[in-house]
C-alpha cells in the first residue's frame, strides 16, 4: 500500500462499508472526512472531519464538496457508500413513489456526488473514485427490484464517468459487494424472517448457501477492495465492477 497523506471522502461513513472504509483509508495515511445524512453518536478516531449530508439534496452537495476542497486544498480519493434497500421486494407491488424514493438516494445521490467530486478531481487531473454498488446491479432477483435498478444505475455511471474522466489521469470503479454483515442486511433478515430470530437465521442461512464460500462478507473485506482500487499505485485500474462476493454469482443458472 502506497497511500500517503491522501485526502479521502468517505459517504455512507456512519455505516458499516463507509466506517470500515473510513476507518481502513486513515490506517493507510489518509486524511479522511465523512459524509452521513446520519451523524455518528461521537466521532471515530479515524475521522479527521465530518460533515452531515442527504446526498439526495444537490444544493448540499455541491456546497459539501466545495467546501472541503477549499479547506483540504484537493479531494484525492472519493467512496461513495452512501445507501439505502428501499422496502419493496417485486415490481408489479412497487408504487411509483418507493422506486421514486429508492433511485434518488441510490442513483441520483451518486450521480450528484460523483459529477460534483469528478469536476474538482477533473481540475485537479488526478484522483480516484469507488463507488459501493452490489452484485444485485448484474443479477435478477425476486427481490427489492428498485434497489437492484438503481444499483445497475450506478455501475453505468461508473463506467461513463470512467470513460470521461480518464484523460485526466483518474480513475473510476465499482464494488459490487453480495451481501455483507452490516445494518443492511440485518433489516433484510428481519423482514424475511418476519421478525422471529430463527426466521432471521434460516434467511441468512438460505443466502449463505448459495455462495460458494458458505458465508456473508465483513464490511472490512470490502473496505480492503476499495482500498485497493484507491491506492495511487492502482490508478491505472478503471472502468472495472468488481465482485466482492466470495464468487457469489458463479454458476448461476446452472
Ligand atoms: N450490506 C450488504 O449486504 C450490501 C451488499 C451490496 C451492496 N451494499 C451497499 O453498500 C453500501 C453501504 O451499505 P451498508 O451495508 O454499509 O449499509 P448501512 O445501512 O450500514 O450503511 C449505509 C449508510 O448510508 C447512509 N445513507 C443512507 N441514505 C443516505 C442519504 N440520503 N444521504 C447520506 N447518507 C445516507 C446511512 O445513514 C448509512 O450510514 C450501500 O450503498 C449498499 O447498497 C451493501
């Protein structure tokens, strides 16, 4: 790892991706500011800054994100982790304003945070970017369809804005996690499970099964992938959605 001293946006930090992220970057030299529409109870010791943020308010956006490159000097590194799963599994059951709801915070929130970060990381002609999107963004499933549509979304945002930005010497990628151990995922056993820890459990367990490493992923599993796409060293990565899965989406169909 070469990171040093870079300065590194982290939305979604009050979470379980974001936090570990955050918390990964500052252990490899970064200088890391948060983003949450949620503010931590006290801040971690790994966040240098933080600022409280509705990505889906692009006043706010563009506000936030100039503000710490006036204050910071530069934004060298972006993880947009910022997200939600929306509460509605089918399509044909899904009222316009739930998918409303979910496309803008998953979708337009990243698309407002990415073009705000990729302008200055543009003028600056260096930077890198990872955006949090999930193996639901390749797959269909009988379940959450807003938020498999809006991840879809920000996988082609990634991909165009990697197209467009990589004249200017920054690079662009997704994640795309399966499911990992995080409040996420916890509300989504809840449901399943119909509030009854052994229903909890079989909904966790009936996902496990499916994948071939026979368990979840740790947020810090993730947060050592996007670290990996951060580090200057990698710059020449880009344009990639890689699969944080433990091969999740190997032999589906068969
Ligand atoms: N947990 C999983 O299984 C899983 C799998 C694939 C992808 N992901 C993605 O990873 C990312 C992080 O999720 P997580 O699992 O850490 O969940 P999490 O719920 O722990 O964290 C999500 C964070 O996003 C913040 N957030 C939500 N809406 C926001 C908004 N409008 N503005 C600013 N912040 C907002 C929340 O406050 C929370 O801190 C999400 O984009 C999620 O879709 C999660």
């Amino acid at each position: 790892m070469t990171t040093s001293s870079q300065i590194a946006l982290v939305t979604g930090s009050s979470g379980g991706i974001g936090a570990a992220t955050a918390e990964r970057l500052h252990a490899a030299g970064s200088v890391v500011i948060g983003c949450d529409r949620t503010a931590p109870d006290s801040r971690p010791k790994w966040l240098a800054d933080f600022r409280e943020l509705d990505v889906t308010d692009e006043k706010s956006v563009r506000e936030t994100v100039a503000g710490i490159r006036a204050e910071y000097g530069a934004i060298d590194v972006l993880v947009h982790a910022a997200g939600i799963l929306g509460n509605e599994p089918d399509l044909l059951t899904t009222s316009s304003s739930e998918f409303a709801r979910v496309m803008a915070i998953n979708a337009t929130g990243a698309f407002s945070v990415l073009r705000e970060v990729g302008l200055v990381m543009q003028a600056q002609r260096s930077g890198s970017m990872v955006a949090v999107a999930s193996v639901a963004a390749k797959e269909a499933r009988r379940a959450y369809v807003p938020y498999n549509a809006s991840k879809a979304a920000v996988l082609n945002i990634c991909w165009s804005l990697a197209l467009e930005l990589g004249p200017d010497n920054v690079s662009v990628n997704c994640v795309c996690p399966g499911p990992v151990n995080t409040a996420m995922w916890a509300q989504l056993a809840t449901r399943a499970g119909g509030g009854d820890p052994k229903g909890d459990r079989r909904a966790r367990q009936a996902r496990a099964a499916q994948i071939p490493m026979g368990r979840f992923a740790e947020p810090e599993e993730v947060a050592a992938t996007i670290a990996f796409l951060t580090d200057p060293a990698n710059r020449y990565l880009t344009g990639l959605s890689l699969d944080v899965a433990g091969g999740a989406r190997l032999g589906m169909g068969s």
